[in-house]
C-alpha cells in the first residue's frame, strides 16, 4: 500500500504550474491526506523554470522529503533538471519531444509517457489553458483519485468568479486527461492511493495562517508595503478585515509602514506590519524607537534570499540575527519562530499578547517556505485564543490615579499604559530619553534607571514565551537544535537515521529572543554530538547558541545554502559521517 | 478648555526670540478658541527644535524619528479619528527626509494639519542647509554658498494635490492662528507653513527679512483660495512669498474612504474574538 | 611638581563652555602638555548644564582619569552638580551665590572662590561674553600658563573673522582676569605648571583625524546627512574636498547618502558616508546591497546613545554588534575600531584600501567620546599613507580581457573592476544574484558559487587588517579586552593596578570584524581573568568574542550604561573585588 | 555607434505586448542616434518589471535597490560627468518608495534623464495598487477598489521646479524616442514619464484607453514648453493626459555647481597623496 507520495508539476513561469499544484493539493488533502507543498520559482515574470511539487501521506509530514515519484513536466527542460529527484520506479508524463533522446542509464527504472498537453488542449478546447485542466485528470487516474470532489473543486474555483460553462468545460477537460491517461498506463504504473475521511483539517500556508491568527488576535490595524514572500499575509488580510472593523492600509514604502503600525498601536490598536529582507532592513530604525517608546507592535517577517534584492522566490533563514542583534541601541525585543503552520498561528496570537503584556516589539520570524507553502493542519483552535491587553489602563482606572506616569518605574519594569483621548492620562511618546512621564531628560542618574527599566521587562517574561520543545527520544547521543521551516527535514531525518540505528533528539527552539538559555544548555549537555540545522550560509543560529551559551561545547553547523528546500538527506548524510 | 493656560505646560528653553514661541503661543490659542480638551489632541512631532513643542505643549505627544511624524500622524488618525491630530516638522524633518512621506499623506487627504516651521536651516544640528535655504546661503554644511535650488512647500502641495495649502509667518501670530484654525476644521489633509525666524543659525531670513518679502493673498485683488491657477501664480512670484489661505478644496478624507464605520473608532472596539466569523474564513482552507 | 592636572569648566548651554575649553586645551598643548578633553552637553538648544573638561599630563594619556583639579563654574547649579568629582585640595571659581550655603562637610579640603565673571564682563566691557577671555586669563594665572601663547591663540581665533579691536579687547579681557585671579588666591593655591617645548604635535578629534585620514586616502566623494556626533566629520572636511578636486553632497536623508556614495564610489572614486545610530539603521538596506553588488564603499559610524533618537550628544558603544550581525542577508564585511586619533587617521587610510582591495563595505567603527573630544597626537605619518586600488583594471589590461567578468569567480574571490566608461569593461552591477558578468541569474549552482566567492573574499584578509593590541605585561592574571575610546580608561586602570599589585594585559581589539580568533583565543587562554570593557549596557563585545570563540572560559564583563567618558575607577573597582 | 543592434543584448522576457518593450525600442533608438558607444551609458534602475532593462541593454548598468535609483545615479553622475546616466524606474519605484529622492534629484537639477514607466501598478510584485492607480481601481491590495487620489508625476515635477519634464506613451515609439532624445540633451534634470500598459495584471489602462485619453500638447494651440502657467493648464484637465514636451527651462545642472572642474573628473584623478596640501591642513590643528 503506497503511504507516501509526491507529485511534481514542472514547467515555465506562465504555465499554470501554480493553479495545478494548488488543485491537486487541495485533492489530496480532502482525499484525506496530510500534504505539504513546494513551490520553487524564479522571480522572472515569464519564462522561466518553475516547479510545484505536491506530497502527500497517510502519516503526519511536516516537509517535503527528497523524492518525487510522479512527474508532470510541461516541457523537456523539466525533464532534464528534476531527473535526478526522481524515484525508482517514478513515473514521467512529459509535454514535448526530447524524451526519446535520453540517455538509457539516465532513464533506467522509470517510466515515460510523452503526453502532449498543449496540443490535445488546443486542438480539443482551442485554447492551450486546459492543459492544466488536462493534467490533473490524468494525475487522477494515476493515483486514483476521488473525481467527484476534483468536480467539487473546480466548481468551487471557478463557479462565483466565471459561470457555469467554464465549470463545465474543466470538468469535462478534466475527464479527458483521465481517459487519455487510462489509455497510455496499465495497471501497474497506477499508484492508487487510499481515500480516508477528510477530518477537521484544513490546507493553509504559513502566511494565510499569520492573517488568520492577527485577526482572531484582535489585529485591527495592518500597514505594509508589497514585498515577495510576506505580501501573502496582506492578501488574506485585506479581504476580511473589513469585517472586523479594521483597516489594512498600503504605504509609500517599509518606513512609513512600520511608523504607521506604531502610531496606530499608540493609538490603541492591535496592530501590525509585514515584511522581508531588504523591507526589514529599512525598518530598523523605527524597530529601535518602537523599544525605546515602548509601543506594542508586531512585526511579520517572511524571510527570503538576501543580500541585497537576492533572490525574492527563494527561502532562507539569513536574517536571523538582524533581528537580535541589529538596529542602533539596545532595547527589549521578542522574537518567535513558528515552526509549522499551526504555530504561525498560535504564535501570532501569542505575539499579539506578549507585545501589550511587554510593551516591546515582537518579531514573528518565518520563511518563504513557511510562509508560501501549504501544510495540511488540524482546524485552528479558536477556544484557546484569549485576548490579554496588559497594562493598558482604563479610563475610570485614570481618574483614580494621582498623576498618569507613562513609564513609571515598576519592579516589573513595566508601566502603565493610556491611550490619546483618554482624560487623565496624557503623556508623550518619546524617542529621546525620557523621564517616567515621558518628557526628554538626559540626566544620568534618569538614563540609568530607565535603560535598566527597559531592559528589565524581560527578566520574567519566559512563563509567557513558547519553550523549545524537544522531539525524539529522550536519550540519544545526536541532538539538532533548529527551527522554523527545517523542521520538517529535522524530523525525518531522525527517521531515517532511526532506520539505520542511530537515536537522536531534537531542540526546536520557538523563541529565539529571549533566548531560553536554560533549555538549551541542559539539552546541550545531555548529548554527545549537537548539529545545528539552519537554512544559511554562517550559521547564524549556531553563532546565536554559541553567544548565549557559555562555556560551550563545540556544536556541528548543518547549514545550506541552497535555493530549495531543506532536505532529509542534507542531514542525515553529515551526521552519519560525523558519528560513525 | 476655553483657556489657553490649559495647554501651557511649561516655558519652552528656545532661543529667546525664536520664531517657535509664535508657533506655540498660535497653537494655544487655536486650541482654546477650538474648545476641545488637550486630552482630545495629539502633538505628532519631528526632530529639530520645532519638535521640542511637545515638552511644553499639554495634549497626548508622539516625538518620534526625524522625518517620520506623517506615518505616525496617519496611524493615530486612523485608529481613533475623534482626535484632533496635529503634527509639527521643521523644513528638514518635512521636506528632506520626510518629503516622500509629507507627500504621501497628502495625496491620500489624511484628515491631519501639518505645520511645517519653516526657518530654512536644520537647526537642532547646528546649522546646515536645509531644502528651503536660500540658493547661495552660507551655512555651516555650505561654506561656499549653497549650491540647492530651495523647494517651496506650497508649489509643491498644490503639484502633488494637496486639499488645504496656507502659509502664516510667526511674527504674525494671530493671522497664524486663524490659518491653523481653520486647517484644523479642514476635512483632509492641511498644510500650514510657518515662515519661522531661527535667530541663531540664520542670520539672514529675520524676522525683518520676512516682513519685506511677505504678500498676504487677502491683498492680492480677486483672490480666491478655491481658483488652482491663481494660487499657482501667487506662488510664481520670485523674491515674494505668498502668505494666507492659498488653497482650499473639499475632497473625501482617507479617513472617510477607508474605514468601515468612522463613528466606530477602532481604538474603541473589543478586540474579542469573533469566533463565528472566524470559523467561517477558516472554512475557506478546508 | 604637578605632572597631571584636570580643569573643568561649567556652565549653561549658550555660556561659551565650548569655547573656553577649547582655548584652553590648545593652550595647553601648545605649552608642550598632553591634552585629552571632555565634553558633556545636552542635546537641548539652551539653559542646560554643560561642561567641558581639559585634562593635561605631561606623560601620554589616552583619557580624562576620574579627577577635577580646578573647577571653573559659571554658575552654582555646576558647582553642585560636580563637587564629588573635585580632588582634594581643588580649587573652584564659581559665579553666582551658594558657595556659602554649601555644608562644610561637602567643601572640605576645597577653595572656594566667588569669582564674578558676568558681572564684571558687564562692568568692564559692556558684554557678558567677555567673561570666557576673564575666565581663560585667570586660569592662566592659576596654572601659570604663558600669556603670550594665550594672545597668540585669542589672535588666530578673532583675527581673520573679527579684526584687530576684538583681538585687543579679548586680550585685554584676558589680562584683566589674570590680575583678578591673582587678587583673590594665595600662591599656595596656585597649580603652576611647567612648560615644555611643544614638538611635532597636534591637538585632534577623532572626527577631524577621519576626515583628515579621508583626504590623505584620496576619498574624493563625501555624501552624507546631518547628524551629532557624525557631522564633524563633514565640518572637517567639507573645505579642503574641493582642493582636492572632489565633491561633498548633503543629502535629503541617509539612505540616499548611502546609496550616492555606492553610485560615486561604482564609477570610480574613493567614496564615503558618515553618521550615527538611527543614520546607521536608515543604512542597512544599502549596507547590504554594496555587500551583494561588491561595491567599495566606507561608512564612518560614530556611536551616540540609542535607542532611538536616544541621546544625541553621549557616547556609547551600542551599535556593535548591528554592524556585525545586522542587515539581511549575508555578505562579507570589515569593521575596524579605531582607538586613539592617531589610529582614527591610521585606519581610515586603511579603510579606503581595505574597501578597494576586499570590495565590500568597510565600517569606521569609532563613538561620540572619540568624535568629538580632543587629544594630543603626534602630527599623523604622512609619509607611510599608501594608496592601493586593488583589482581595478586599467583601461588597456581591457582591451586585453577576452571578455570582462565583473564577477568572476577567482581562487581568493576577488573580482576584477572595471569603471563605467571604459571600453570592454561593461557590466551591470546588481542586486539580485547574478552571474559572472552581472546579470541575474537565480540557478542553484551559480548561485552556491557566488555565495561562496563572495564571504570567501576575507578568508586572507588578515594580514592587512589591523591586528589586536596587546598592552601591558607579558604574564598577568588579569586581562582585559576592549576597543575603541574605553582605551584610556583601560589603560589607567591598569596603572591603578599595578600600584595595588595587580598585573594586567589588556588586549585591544582594532579590527572586530572579521573577527581575529586566533589572538583573541590565544589572549584569553592566557589570562586567569578576562574582563571585557565596553560601554554599553548588554555586553556586546562580550556577545561577540563568545560567539566566535568556542568553547570560551568564562568572561568578566565591565559595562557602563553611563551618559559620562568610562573612567578608570569603574574599572579598577570592580576588578578588585573579583580578584580579591 | 550609429547601430542600434550594437545596445540590443539580449531578448527581453517581459510578457508579449508589454509597453516595456516600446522604451526598450525607443532607448535603442536615442542610443544610436546620439551616436555614443554602450559604454558611455550607464543605466541605473529600480526593482520592479522595468529594471530588468539592465539585461537586455548593452551599456554599464546598475540595478539596486526599490527606490534608490536616484542616489546612485547622482553619486555616478557627480564622480564621472562625461558619462550619459539615465535612471529607469516604475510607478511604484519612483513615486511610492522612491519619491523624496525622485523630488531632490530634480530640484539640485542633477544632470541625469529619468524615465518613469508608468503602467498604474507593481507589476513585478503581482499587482498592488501603485501611486498612478486610478482611484477606485480594483487590484490585489485593492480588493475594494483603491481609495488613494493618484499622483500626477509631471505636475509633481513642476510644483518642484523641474527643468524639463515630458510625458509619452510606449505605444508610441518614435514620439517617445523623440522625447528622451531630448532629454539627453537637456542639460541638467530630465524627467520623462511613460505611460505603459501592463497586459498582464493592468488591464483597464491598455493601449486603447491610453489613445483614448492621450493629448499632445504639439496639437494645443501656441503651446510653449518655456510657459509654466500654459504647462500647468495642461496638466490640469481631468481625464486627459497631456504628452509631448510639457516644460522646459534653462538653469545650471548640479554638476556644473558643485564640482570643482567638470572637466576633470573624479573618476580620472589620480587619488595620490598631496602631502604639502595636506601637511598644510594639519598645521591647523596645532
Ligand atoms: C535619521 C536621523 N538623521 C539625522 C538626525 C539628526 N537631526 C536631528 S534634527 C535634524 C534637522 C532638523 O532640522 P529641521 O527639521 O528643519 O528642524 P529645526 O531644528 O530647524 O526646527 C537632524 C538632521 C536624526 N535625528 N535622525
Ligand atoms: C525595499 C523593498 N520593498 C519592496 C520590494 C518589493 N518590490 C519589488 S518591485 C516592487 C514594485 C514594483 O512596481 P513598479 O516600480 O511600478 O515597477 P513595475 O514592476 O511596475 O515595472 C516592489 C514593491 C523590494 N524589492 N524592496
Ligand atoms: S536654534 Fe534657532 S530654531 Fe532652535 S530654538 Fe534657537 S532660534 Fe529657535
Ligand atoms: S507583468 Fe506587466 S509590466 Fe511586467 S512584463 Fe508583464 S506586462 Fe510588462
Ligand atoms: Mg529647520
Ligand atoms: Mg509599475
């Protein structure tokens, strides 16, 4: 019985690789699947290689392991540069000549099919659009899956936005592919998978995630400036904010952005800003004021391939450490890695409650295959979001005090909080240091007492942070610390070095900032061999450890560089070679 | 609050002299005759001497990045437009690094009065060009003579849209006040400069200086602040600057377009969560 | 015979502070002593305290030492702010009532005398300003200073801008005040100096030296934005540059001083940007891109205190670790710190063969407390400036090249360069991944490549990067590392301790990145005690030297979050107690 | 160089109709016609669908960062003045992020040519609303219709004293070419807007609707580029869109200000070490 199995569309920017993928995820998942997807594209408008890989399995995956069994390219190109990820026994539907010119070593065990989408949809539908139409009856056929709900699907795509004739035409393409496909495979190059009951699951990127958990937090106020990979959050914003009475508003650029999520959370909103690499980098000013004002702002940060304009369509984990270490000044600051889709939106919820509770900038940091990415996920559980506003006075409360001191000195280090309109409570947001009621004072014994103010709001706040939490076994001698979009890849290389009898743990650390020391340290201590598993080219969350940790024993670095996705087999191969 | 004594926090340290003492004492008086509480304004200040006014101004105060009191302003606003927001920049803070974002409330009629202290020169940081200095002024940064071509912060509002243009001098206080007075009854976006003396870094653009170089748009025959070519020509006149209510046009406010309900603030809303509609976007994953 | 000796002159805001220090400190070093000045200002525009502290020795010092000689007091607000600090046996002048009213216990050990300068500036000369030159004159009786230098100074200060009579009157202000001084203190309680021959030196800030550096290193394109401490450098340059035959550009902000600086420096010049914290954090996008574009270009940062608008006229060591860490993506850079005037114009010099040589970003790391106060150098070694331009080709090797690669991939990641304008040199710098010629190209190996060539660029770089200092004895138990302007502070301690027996080293990190682990590592490995000095409040350096060394010994860490110059005392103290 | 072959590097892969494809011709065309060689010519460019020009373009090229082309262009300008630098920018790039530098480079009247592609929209990015979308377009950030007034970037550019401004339109090559012809020659700043259909995620502002509402100002009668009013009135009629030469005027370019000798480039000075001049300068500090 097949348990595991993926699925790659490949072709040019413009083919309509995305829409396949996304259909045929969506299949699967209510087929009753768990599925991830990837996405690997270039950020040309046209043209240009790109792939959607679509996996799926009957157990729990959090990645997209390293093998593809189904090929659907829309071109030779394709062919040629995914034939090495392809399986044993991999089946290939390839659009185009070129298949007959590969070399019989290159092609051993598998199987192709030339399968000529484009003119069977031109000639058919006149128009080379119902290739993708085409493409995914045939998968279906292939892997044996449930016609009705992809009918169902393509009603639900395309019945509110294009009428019935146009459902009727996909649907009708659709069986095409499927007969075409029957015509072309026997029985044996079927991979039928199971159908099970789809449960209370949905199908979410990391991004629509975020937008759902900002909303369900309370997050009234959204202002960002487009930028690859984060621009998703504001697409599932923007369309349902309204309705809560909030609003999402498009800045000049990543400046105003963020200086405008700062008026508004002054202004009492729970609000909120999205950004990547170079937008990141332009907001760290505003960051550091928002730590030295004490403003409650969230700050969404999808990372993608720096330096520079880098490469807006890959992922990495490359701008870890801007976040911990970066801007002028030094200021409280909280930083939450999500590692799935449902902690994307557990934390969002979360980071909405530390920064009120804290009254200091919280960074959600993910990454592009986070952020773009579909996971299957149990339904988010609306019943646990609590809404905790912290030290935000009310107004009857103002009266009663005997003079409002915005940033009064606490023992806890944090102060109460008003909000403009409010009587009794006014104050001033001040950038330059300021005294307990926020006016400028440059004093020494003042400066003092307020940095170890500031600085002191985070002594106690790890009850409220997301611990790391340890995964595998609880004695091993291989320990991975990671986090965010690796873990996926983590995970199932514990399985596959399992399989070759090695035992290993896993650190996943949620919250980078404050650093939880502590954990660290002792899961450190408790084995032989630590391997840091990061998606960059330093290690930064090695040097972050390193620089926490101390005294230190010496810790492997994992790192990668790539363009693609973290894979099982980039972690499984270093650590064999290092323990054996 | 129908005294200005309300508002009067404590004496500014500026330079005695300073043309800032006529902005603060125009502010106080607007906000009396205005008959709000100073708990119902917000101060959005820039970097600079100007934005000092928060020390000495009682209202709610945001003294934020050089440059960036537009984003902030726009924020506030739009989370809680009851409020009476206000923002004060110097000619620096407004028209060199913060000129995008000035232009970008603009445009989008934000429903802010921006007062632009205009004492051509960055004064806070000791005395460099600014970009209203004038063509060949020697200043600390420019000790040939600056070689910049000034910007003139009214053209530049009416070329970008702008709703609201005026431009009051502080040594006219209270033909100021009844500019910003009504800036602040404008619904959109106003600009107010403020022809400001700098008496230590600027020797040149005195207050005498303005006196002679001042025109009032009241005295021009005809005058309407409502006729677009005319206040482009009131603003073509080298060696004249134009004073007075500029330009004036009734537009929708952001404010106005983009909320869902203005009357419900969302500073005022419960955060709660709505279980029944969120569920139901969830539903779309499914 | 006094060999050491500290006036402190203080006031309001607009009293002239700044000035009487001034002439102070030339006319000191011009009667052959070392001078190392102080200034403590608000960042108010008047009426807040100000003082300005002159510390002369006739042996070298590199700071101010934690001791007041003589206090001159525009007022009693100064005395009061100041007593602690004045030695036994101090004198203090002040203006103004209250000295009576002090409490015995407080003057103890100290004179006191009324010295009315305003009023008698008033009487005498109409102008309260005149009571500076009665100010300079009496401490010239006090300390016994030679009058005629004195002239000479008031006559190079007024002479050119304010003719003869105001060069009389001043000189006369100043004889007057002499003779008053003379009137009311008792030869006991004067502190008469003696005079050396002033040899080759010259009295400098730290700013003045980079822009004096900058000059001899044929930068020829300035680009900045106004901002304290930074804005000296520009003061100091902006009018010899057109001498040179270049050009300085005040910017509208400092992304744009940045990026003009990038674009003069990609067509040719020796180009560079200078400004402070939230400056610096306004820089990281571009920051980023001269990373990824491999574009020369220099950024002096000078460190006042964050975060935020912060406080613009104190120093503080609190951007580190941004320059290191900061920014997205990664990319190589060097950071040097440079901590005597001396070495601010040594490695400036440095720094623009540095940036030619390597093609990445070279960061002039220095802090307000270098920037803006004065020291005694010897007059900087013109002769040893070099000018090295690194791979830039000349136009005939072009004509040469079979096809110029801007980005070629080279054994030691180096680049040939070529300037706009030359024939077959053409190439588009980019930001986003790119090939060997420039142009984008997102494929994975190119892209491994070029990530690789790019950080390989500094794996050499050793040898021409400034290498640590190492002060004091060879074997010691106690050791320090620091960097930058805690440098005097350090090095007294060590005097300090050395009289309570104490031996010390002190290493003195001048490059801090790429980081020299192999000095650092070895240095730690030889101490029993390491202390790590900075000014800062979290301990950046710290931060860092755990992060590249591991596993590291545990390390003492001497922060100060103070508005005031680190003292000696904060050291020595603390260092005790440990040792102890 | 009088071929135009000899600029064209490469295919461009915008999408087939794309007006980009217009300002890639008429650039070519200008390029052979002044009769410079490619490496005369640097290209500076924004991010978006327009700074992809630097591929298919044979000239020095720079692409940075979103926003940013104006800062590079002038640095490159200043150090070499015998180059020809023309910037390239989108909508978004010039007139959202980019704005403040845009409005500084064309008040110091840096000698740069400055094409604005102007398709209404990010392109690159997908298609948000960009400062051009018409009020109440419908786009991906604009679910509901946008609620931002555009910008009119040539009146902009006349509120802040721009030297020369022209608007054309990519469906229209040679007119366009003529245009940026002249821009080059300009000397000082040369703005030159281009209106240009994005097929792909803009498809109300098409060809068509563009020949719909273009008017040359050649076909208004006794239209002068040296009359700011007669330009201002041409900018002013909505719903249509003036193109052709808008305005033109006569003032020092930037470069001839502030530069030492023009003639002697920073870029050609050999940066070695005046020691009597700057043994000099340390005497000073004595
Ligand atoms: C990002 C940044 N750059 C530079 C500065 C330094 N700075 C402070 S005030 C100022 C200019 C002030 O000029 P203006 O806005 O005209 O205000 P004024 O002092 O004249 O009232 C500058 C450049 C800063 N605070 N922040
Ligand atoms: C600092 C920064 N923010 C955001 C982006 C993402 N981004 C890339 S192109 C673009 C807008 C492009 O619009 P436009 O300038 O009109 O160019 P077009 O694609 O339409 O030619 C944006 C927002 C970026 N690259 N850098
Ligand atoms: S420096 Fe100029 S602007 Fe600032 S307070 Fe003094 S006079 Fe006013
Ligand atoms: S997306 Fe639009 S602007 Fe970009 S290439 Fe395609 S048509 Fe042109
Ligand atoms: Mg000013
Ligand atoms: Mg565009």
């Amino acid at each position: 019985m097949i348990k595991d199995m993926s699925v790659m569309i490949a072709g040019k920017a413009g083919d309509g690789v995305l829409f396949t993928g996304n259909v045929l995820a969506k299949l699967l998942k209510r087929q009753g699947w768990e599925v991830a997807t990837y996405r690997d594209f270039p950020s040309n408008i046209r043209g240009e290689d790109t792939c959607y890989t679509v996996r799926s399995s009957l157990d729990k995956i959090y990645g997209l392991g390293d093998r593809v069994d189904i090929l659907l390219a829309f071109d030779c190109a394709a062919i040629l540069a995914h034939l090495p990820e392809i399986a044993e026994n991999g089946i290939v539907f390839c659009d185009g000549e070129g298949v007959t010119a590969l070399s019989p070593e290159k092609t051993r065990g598998k199987t192709f099919h030339r399968f000529l989408l484009r003119s069977m949809a031109r000639e058919k539908y006149g128009r080379e659009i119902f290739k993708n139409m085409i493409a995914l009856g045939a998968l279906s056929y292939v892997l044996d899956l449930d016609r009705d709900l992809l009918e169902q699907i393509i009603s639900e795509t395309f019945l509110k936005r294009k009428g019935e004739d146009v459902v009727r035409t996909n649907i009708e393409a659709a069986a095409f592919g499927y007969e075409k496909a029957r015509e072309m495979t026997t029985e044996t190059e079927r991979h039928p998978l199971t159908r099970k009951e789809d449960d209370d699951r949905i199908l979410i990127s990391g991004d629509e995630a975020i937008a759902l958990g900002a909303l369900a937090a309370g997050c009234r106020f959204f202002a960002a400036y487009p930028i690859c990979p984060a621009s998703e959050i504001w697409q599932a914003l923007v369309h349902d904010m309204p309705d809560f009475g909030g609003v999402v508003v498009q800045t000049e650029d990543e400046l105003a952005a963020l200086n405008m999520a700062i008026g508004a959370a002054f202004a009492g909103a729970r609000a909120m800003t999205s950004t990547s690499g170079p937008g990141a980098s332009l907001m760290m000013e505003a960051f550091s004021m928002a730590g030295m004002a004490e403003v409650p702002v969230v700050i969404a940060h999808v990372q993608r391939m720096g330096p520079a304009t880098g490469m807006p369509t890959k992922s990495q984990q490359g701008d870890v450490l801007q976040w911990i270490f970066g801007s002028h000044g030094e200021f409280p600051r909280i930083v939450l890695a999500p590692g799935t889709v449902g902690e994307c939106f557990d934390m969002t919820v979360r980071a909405f409650n530390l920064v009120e509770k804290y009254q200091c900038p919280v960074i959600l940091l993910t990454e592009l295959d986070m952020g773009q990415n579909y996971r299957t996920s149990r339904t988010f559980d609306l019943s646990a979001v609590r809404i905790d506003r912290g030290k935000l006075v009310r107004p009857g409360e103002l009266a009663a005090l005997p003079g409002f001191k915005r940033y009064e000195f606490t023992p806890d280090g944090i102060s109460p909080r008003s909000l403009p309109g409010q009587k009794n409570g006014i104050h001033v947001v001040e950038s330059l240091e300021h005294d307990e009621r926020g006016y400028r004072d440059e004093g020494l014994a003042n400066r003092l007492r307020m940095m170890e103010k500031r600085m002191r709001k985070l002594d106690g706040a790890a009850v409220d942070l997301a611990p790391p939490q340890v995964w595998g076994f609880e004695k091993a001698d291989v320990g991975f610390i990671a986090c965010g979009s690796t873990l996926g890849a983590v995970l199932e290389a514990m399985d596959e070095l399992r399989e070759k009898k090695v035992a290993s743990r896993f650190l996943q650390l949620r919250t980078l900032w404050p650093f939880p020391a502590e954990e660290v340290r002792e899961f450190i201590s408790r084995s032989r061999d630590v391997f840091v598993v990061e998606h960059n080219f330093a290690g930064q969350l090695a040097t972050l450890i390193k620089s926490q940790i101390s005294p230190c024993q010496e810790l492997g670095n994992i790192v990668s560089a790539s363009t693609r996705e973290f894979t099982p087999r980039a972690i499984v191969e270093p650590v064999l070679k290092a323990v054996r | 609050m129908k005294e200005k004594r309300g508002f009067h926090l404590t004496a500014p340290t500026w330079c005695k002299g300073c043309g800032l003492f006529g902005v603060f004492e125009a502010l106080k008086t607007v906000a009396a005759s205005l008959d709000f509480e100073p708990e119902d304004l917000v101060i959005v200040t820039g970097i600079g001497c100007h934005g000092r006014i928060n020390n000495y101004f009682r209202a709610y105060g945001f003294h934020g990045l050089h440059g960036r009191a537009m984003p902030v302003a726009t924020g506030i606003k739009l989370v809680n437009p009851r409020l009476q927001v206000l923002a004060v920049s110097g000619d620096g803070d407004a028209y060199s690094i913060g000129l995008g974002h000035f232009l970008h409330a603009l445009r989008k009629n934000v429903g802010l009065t921006y007062i632009v202290v205009d004492n051509r020169i960055f004064a806070l940081t000791q005395g460099q060009a600014s970009p209203t200095t004038d063509f060949g002024a020697v200043t600390i940064s420019t000790p040939f003579g600056s070689r910049d071509f000034p910007i003139d912060g009214p053209a530049l509002a009416l070329g970008a849209g702008a709703t609201f243009i005026a431009r009051g001098f502080s040594g006219e206080v209270t033909h100021l006040a009844s500019l910003i007075e009504r800036g602040m009854k404008h619904d959109g976006f106003a600009l107010i400069e403020v022809l400001s003396p700098c008496i230590t870094h600027n020797k040149v653009n005195s207050y005498d200086w303005y006196r002679k170089h001042i025109v009032h748009v009241e005295s021009i025959s005809d005058y309407s602040p409502r006729d677009k070519a005319g206040a482009w020509e009131a603003l073509s006149h080298p060696g004249k600057i134009a004073v007075g209510l500029i330009y004036e046009e009734g537009k929708p406010s952001f404010e106005d377009l983009v909320l869902p309900d203005r009357r419900k603030p969302i500073a005022s809303l419960d955060p709660g969560v709505d279980r029944t509609r969120l569920r139901r976007i969830m539903e779309g994953f499914r």
